[in-house]
C-alpha cells in the first residue's frame, strides 16, 4: 500500500515513521520516496491501521495505492 505523507520533509521524520510502523508490525516492508513524500508498506496491517500509526506519530496521510 502507498501513502501520501506530505509532511514527510527530513531524515528523521523518515526515521519516525519508519519506527514506528516497525513497532506496530515487526516484519512489515517500508520504503521512502522523500521527493514525492511517499511511503510504500508491505504489512499484515490494514491501510486503515497503517493510517493510525501515521496518526500517532504526528504525521497525515493519504492512502494512494492499496496492496490487493
């Protein structure tokens, strides 16, 4: 699944989010495109409850492409 996380801007708002997605789902896949501000997870996770996680660490976003 892809987010938009327009807040996204630095190192360690990509090492926020990326910790914090971990947290949530140990063997989830994360990968950054900090020019576009996308993050692209692979998780057991729903895009729902990935959503949440961006919530809680302080960050938007926008679901853009859902994993089938």
């Amino acid at each position: 699944m892809k987010f938009s996380v327009p807040d996204m801007s630095c190192g360690h708002c990509k090492a926020t989010i990326g910790k914090s997605i971990e947290q949530a789902d140990g063997s989830a896949q994360v990968e950054f495109d900090m020019a576009n501000r996308t993050v692209t997870v692979t998780s057991a996770r729903s895009a729902q409850e990935i959503a949440g996680v961006l919530k809680e660490a302080g960050y938007s976003s926008e679901l853009l492409q859902q994993t089938p």
